[in-house]
C-alpha cells in the first residue's frame, strides 16, 4: 500500500490536505484573506458551528439522530433571552439554566426514544416540531435585544484572530474526546452504537445509553444556542433553523459511520473549519451565497464516498 | 453439468486467499471441500457464484470459460448456493424469501396463496414444521438455515454448493437434508458440500477436495481413500490433537443456579433444574425446542410467568440483561457472535474490556488504556487469540478467533454463572479443541457453565449432565458416560418418547 493510500485510511488526513490546499489557494487568490480581521470573522462564526456539529456527532455516535437540534438551540436561545431581559437573571444564573433547559429537552427525547423503541428520527422529528411551537408561542417571533455587554463583549472580543468565543467548543472538544477514548460512559455509549445488541448483552444498559447520548446532545445544542446570543447580541427565535445540514454534515465529513459505534472530534473539528474555509472563500470571491448549499450537499457526498472506500478498504464493509 | 476451477487465484489486501486452486465438479457427485477456517473456502464459493472476481485463472463450466458479474448471472446459469451467512430478508415471509426472484403473480399482482404452496414444496422436504407464512424474524436460526437451503433448492440448480448448511441445525434435520442431498445427486446434480463437521463429510461425500492456507492439499480425492486421520493432518497439516478434558469435582450441594417449576412468557412450562458451581450443564434439544429461549429468559430478556429462580439460594428478580450480568454475575456467550456477541468495528481490547470499563474507571471516571490493555492482554495471551495486535478490529478476525474474545469479555469481568449457547457453530477443528478445553479449565476454575449445544459430539465430550429439552419442556435428563454410543442413544430416546419425530441417524 502506497503512503497516500495509507494516509487516506486517517480519518481526517483529507480533511486536513483540504483545509491547507484551500487556505494556500485562497492567500493566493485573495489578499486580504490571511488578514487578521478575516481570519477572526471566520474562527468566529465557526464557534457556533463546531458545537451544533458536536451535539449531532454524540447522537451519530450510539447509531441515533437528533432531528431536534436546532429546535432546542432555538427554545434555549430564547429561554435564555428572555430569563436575562425579562426577570433580569445575572449571566451565572442564566446561562447554567439555558443548558439545563437544553439538557432537559435531550432527556424527554432520550426517554422517549428508550422507553417506546421508536426510532430516534421519528421522535425528535415530533419534539422539533414541538420545541419550535414553544418557541414561537413565547416570543411571537419577537427577539430579546437587551443582552448584558459582557455577554456581547464575549461575542466580539479578539485575541488576534483568535475570538474569545471559539474558546467554549475548543474546551468542549478536548472534554468530548477525552469522555469518548477514556471514560468508560463514553465507550458504553460507542459499544451500544456499533453494535446495540451485543453490547446490552454485555450488561450495558440500553436505555441509560440512549438517555445519556441524547442529554448530552441536547447539552451541547444549549451551549450553541449561548453562544449563537452572545455572537448576535440578541436572542433570536430563528436561532437554530438553519443547524440541521451542518449538524449532520460536519461529523460525516468528519468520519463518523451513520450506521454508529464510530465518531471522530477531531475529524468533526476539521470538517468544520472546512465548511467554514469554503464559506469564507465564497464571500471573498464574491459568489452567490446560495452555492454554498450546493457545495455542502456535494462534500456530504463526497465524504460518504471516502468513508465507504475505507470501509471496504480496511476489510470491515 | 459440471463445473471446473483452474488454478485460480484470489488476493485481498494483505491476504493470499486462493493461491492456484483447482477444483473439479461432475454432475451427480456430491463433493467435499474442506479446510481450516481462512483456509479459502467460502472465497472460492463466491468466486462460483460472482460474488467475487478471480484475480486469475479460469471457472468452466461444462468446460465453456464463464465470468459471473453477480449471483445472478450465476443462477441463470444454474448455479445456486448456501452461504455461511444468512441472506434472507427478516419481515419477509418464509415463502416470498424462498421464491423471492420469481415470485408467482396473478393478473400482475403477487399470488400469495401460491408463493405459501410452492414454498411448502421444498419446506415439506427438509422441516415440514415451519410455515411458510410465517415471518423470517419469527424464526430460530436453525429455521432460518433450513429456509436458506431451500430457497437454494427451489431455484432447481444443477450446481448446487452448500456452505456449512449444517452449522446450526440438529442431527435430525441433517439427516433430512443428506437423504434430500442423496436424491439430489442421483437426478444429476453437482453438488458441493462444505462442514467442519467430518462425520457428515464421510457420510455423504464421495469426492473431496481439501484447501490449507489458499492453496490445494487434496484434488477431489476419493472418500473411500480417506480417512479421519489422513483428512484431517491434510487440512490442519499435522495430526489431530484430541481434547484433553481435567476430571472435574462437582460439589453437589454447591448449587448457585437453580429454576423450580418455571414457566415463562416464551412459552416454556414446568422448568426444574439445579446448576452447581464447577459443572458443566449440557441442554441439549432439537431446533426449536426452546432451548436459547430459556437462556434469554434466564437472563431477563424474557418475563418469568410461573415458578421460582433462586440464584446463589435466594429468589432472583432479574430485571434486564444489564442486571444479570451486574448484579448475579452471569454471563451469555451467544450463538450469533456477529449479531449479538461482538462489536465488530471495535478493537479486541473495547470487545473484552466493555465487560469491566467501569470496573477500569479511575476516581475522576477516566480509563488509562495501558491499564485497559493490561487487563485485557492475559485473557487474549490465555485464549491463544491469533492476532498482530490488540488493537486489530475484530470483524477482520476469524470466526474461532472472534469466539475467543467472545468469551474472554466474560472471564475478564469474572463471570460466576457462564451461559454458552453453540460456542463451536462454524469453527475449525484446532479451534474447536481448543474451545472445549477452555470450557474445561473455567468450569474446573469454579464457573457454573450452562452449555446448549446441537453438537451431540460435543454435548458428550463436555456435559457432566444433559438436560433434554423438547417443546419447550424438559422431557430427561442424561448422566453423561461420555461415551458416545450410550449417550446419544439415551438423549434421542428421551426425545423419540415425548415426539412425533423419527430420529434417523446423520448418515
């Protein structure tokens, strides 16, 4: 096997050949693209991004869907807009209620799915349709504006080109790879995922599984939703309805099976910044917005089609 | 028609698996191919019936040079066979599985009346008990192998290869099957028969051909040429090694399983037995006979309707799987390994250590993977699993290999009460061997084994007692001698008394 074949069998080893082919030809074609604002415009709106396709990823991970993700993102947004504006909550008391508001909503989905055996699609297909309803009933569509400037000022704040607020996914990608190569939940939860029945017969519980992968899913949807406010400075009730093709695409592009019990943080990560290089690039080179789906739908494509030529390739198809 | 293979050739990535093989098939024999596990077998079947390219070499077929491109092109040819794995579709009907490439139609409309007799045709054949209306997922696996053999059948092949058809049925249906396959034969069939099992091989054999590490060892020899002693150092290249079993001590008040009068929501009645620590229970029964039910309902999978199971002396109330195995120690070495006992895209190491990752867990619940590997490495060293490293993904293991991490998830986590349900189904003969001396040494340990097995071979070889199980009641038990004659007899004269079933013996 040639050394490029070898490298192709790395997850992300694409992902990441990608990631600096497309920033060496977009420095080449557009100046002001290794500028320090640019750079910063687009760690930024990556931040939310990386969570949203995270709380996808742990769902992806026990061979389940979250169709809800954004739905929640959305409730929580505005759950959390409207403790701070309207019942004047401080940021430490919101901000821990917003993910337990997102954790509770994982957990109705994670109990109805363990305890009916209805597929995971079908439920948090209901409980998106229900959370969005919750949503609109209390804003009536009207955003929260007044947000504390700490808040707004944690959106906006730079280090360099490095925003302050790509620092809450980054944190969370470290913990969430440490949860699922080290702690013993977390491998549960990939066992159960690759295959469920010889891991329940392996005196893993299905349903203790099912509810944790699906908390923290709805975790990791709140704390996009915090930051997706602070990065607007304001709660917006459409927050969240345009998460599901990332939430999706991101972790399969990052090597994750749909079929379960295999997920990369690190693949997840890079097919982000991806995502995000080619959104950026498209800005700067002026095209049509709306080709950015277009492309999306093709790299969800593509990344199916390398996933399943390491499956067949490493002998596991 | 026959069929011949000339010196052909088949590589995958970092394996040879056929190195120059010929194989040459007459009509109206029946013909043995036999080797080791990944000897090359079940790849030159598929290389028959285009599931696979050769890389080289020619296949014949009454001496015409064909390339299958698919299955399909194969059975429009009249080619058919059983593969080792199960190909039917699970909420389909036995029927449409059985004619699913040319289901009967009436004005244009699938004519399910005929699909069920038609069906029934080449059922009644083999097991007339299963209904052809009947759901695939309703059925036992060993159903599902006689469902597969007959689809094989209603396709009227003229070549037909049968890949370990008898794996998981009992001695009764093979004998229904051989006396099917013997008919087969004399109205000019070609047919190839694959088995681990070499008693069935000189029983219905006439030809064989045997494969050791992708290449040739025998050329469709003559059965009365061979011998037990000469077939197998071809196919494992050194003479056989008869499992060597310890005597053990069973301390019969020591009991820690025990069932009083159980009934369960799988239709069992009346169950009563005692397992002790240290012994090796053998339930043996014909297909459907309950057996693998009542294991699934011993461990919680089922709900317990009537009577009593004391465990270690107490009333037990075992909630779920997960219970079982936490909270009463149990463990269920299954008869589906891919299904239900391996995770597959896992390493070795996540497979044995799932069992004991909590056990792992350090105080702020993380696993140190040298620590893991620690834990895990005596069992694989223990079970003689052949593998470059721990971190090999299992689904690139051999069957016998798989079986042995199977197993070991149970000792690592130190399982008192041991349930092995057919732990040998498809598995080679050193690996076999192997098995049964392992079941040996960890009864010997002090584990309570409930061994369920339609291998009477290795019911006898293993069981202190045998419990005989039919229609979901247990109608004896045996005191096993160990010897073969006298057990088997007394096994199937407890099942002839309370049956409408003629055991005729497999041969």
């Amino acid at each position: 096997m040639t050394l490029f074949r070898r490298l192709l069998l790395v997850e992300w080893s694409g992902l990441a050949v990608a990631i600096l082919l497309g920033a060496l030809a977009l420095s080449v074609i557009a100046p002001n693209f290794l500028t320090e604002f640019n750079l910063y415009v687009m760690l930024r709106s990556l931040s939310v991004g990386l969570l949203v396709a995270f709380a996808q990823m742990v769902t992806l991970g026990v061979g389940q869907m979250n169709i809800a993700v954004g739905a929640l993102g959305g409730l929580t947004a505005i759950i959390f807009g409207a403790t701070i504006e309207l019942y004047g909550f401080p940021l430490l008391l919101a901000i821990p209620l917003a993910l337990a508001i997102g954790a509770l909503g994982g957990l109705i989905n994670g109990l109805l799915t363990a305890r009916t055996g209805v597929n995971a699609f079908i439920i948090t297909l209901a409980t998106a349709s229900a959370f969005t309803g919750i949503n609109f009933g209390i804003t009536g569509s009207i955003p929260f504006y007044k947000m504390p400037a700490s808040l707004v000022a944690f959106g906006d704040h730079h280090l360099g080109a490095m925003p302050y607020l790509l620092v809450a996914p980054l944190i969370v990608a470290f913990l969430l790879g440490l949860f699922f190569s080290r702690a013993a939940p977390g491998r549960e939860l990939l066992a159960f995922g690759g295959n469920p029945q010889a891991a329940e017969l392996s005196g893993i519980s299905r349903e203790r599984v099912v509810v944790s992968a699906h908390v923290l899913s709805g975790l990791l949807a709140a704390a996009a939703a915090v930051l997706a406010v602070a990065q607007l400075g304001s709660a917006q009730p459409t927050i969240g309805a345009d998460w599901l093709l990332l939430s999706f695409a991101a972790p399969i592009i990052g090597g994750a099976a749909l079929t379960g019990g295999h997920i990369s943080v690190l693949g997840t990560l890079f097919a982000v910044l991806l995502l995000g290089l080619i959104q950026n690039g498209m800005v700067l080179a002026k095209v049509d917005p709306y080709w950015v789906q277009f492309v999306l739908g093709a790299l969800i494509l593509a990344a199916v089609g390398l996933n399943r030529w390491r499956a067949v390739n490493s002998g596991v198809a | 028609m026959g069929l011949a293979l000339e010196a052909v050739s088949k590589t995958f990535p970092g394996v040879k698996a056929l190195d120059s093989v010929s194989l040459d098939l007459k009509a109206g024999e029946i013909h043995a191919l036999m080797g080791e596990n990944g000897a090359g077998k079940s790849t030159l079947i598929k290389i028959v019936t285009g599931l696979i390219r050769p890389d080289s070499g020619r296949v014949l077929l009454d001496g015409r040079a064909v390339q299958f491109g698919s299955p399909r092109d194969a059975l429009s040819e009249g080619v058919s066979a059983v593969h080792q794995e199960r190909n039917l579709i699970p909420r389909f009907s036995v029927g449409e599985n059985i004619l699913l490439e040319r289901l009967p139609t009436r004005n244009g409309l699938v004519d399910y009346g005929a699909v069920a007799r038609e069906a029934r045709r080449y059922l009644e054949l083999l097991d007339p008990g299963i209904d052809a209306r009947a759901k695939v997922l309703s059925l036992s696996v060993a159903q599902m192998q006689i469902v597969e053999i007959a689809k094989a059948l209603s396709s009227e092949a003229k070549i037909l290869l049968l890949d370990e058809p008898t794996a998981s049925i009992t001695e009764h249906e093979t004998a229904a099957l051989f006396k099917l396959l013997r008919k087969l034969r004399d109205d000019g069939v070609a047919i190839v028969f694959v088995s681990h099992k070499l008693e069935e091989v000189f029983a219905i054999a006439d030809r064989i051909t045997v494969l050791r590490d992708g290449k040739n060892v025998a050329r469709g020899a003559p059965m009365e040429d061979m011998t037990r002693q000469t077939l197998v150092s071809l196919m494992i290249g050194r003479p056989e090694r008869v499992a060597e079993i310890a005597e053990r001590q069973v301390d019969p008040s020591r009991v820690v399983l025990e069932a009083r009068g159980l009934s369960t929501t799988r239709g069992h009645k009346n169950i009563t037995f005692a397992l002790r620590y240290g012994e090796i229970l053998g339930l043996y029964g014909l297909v459907g006979a309950g057996r693998s039910e009542l294991a699934h309902a011993i461990l919680g999978d089922a709900r317990i309707s009537g009577g009593e199971l004391l465990i270690r002396g107490e009333p037990a109330r075992i909630r779920d799987v997960h219970d079982a195995s936490t909270r009463f120690r149990m463990g269920y070495v299954s008869e589906d390994r891919k299904q239900e006992g391996l995770i597959l895209m896992h390493s070795i190491t996540r497979n044995v250590a799932v069992t004991i990752w909590r056990r792992l867990a350090n105080v702020i619940g993380l696993i140190n993977p040298r620590a893991e590997s620690r834990a895990v490495a005596p069992f694989i060293k223990r079970l003689d699993v052949r593998t470059p490293s721990l971190g090999q993904l299992v689904g690139n293991l051999s069957g016998g290999n798989q079986q042995k991490v199977s197993i070991a998830k149970w000792l690592a986590v130190q399982s008192e009460i041991l349930i092995i349900d057919e732990p040998t189904v498809g598995i080679d003969i050193k690996t076999k061997t192997y098995l049964h001396e392992l079941i040996g040494e960890i009864a010997c340990e002090g584990a309570a084994i409930l061994l369920i097995s339609s291998d009477m071979a290795e019911m006898i070889t293993l069981a202190d007692r045998i419990l005989v199980m039919h229609g979901f009641r247990l109608v004896g038990e045996v005191a096993n001698d160990h010897q073969y004659e006298t057990t088997s007899r007394a096994i199937i004269g407890y099942i002839h008394a309370v049956g409408d079933v003629t055991p005729a013996p497999a041969g």
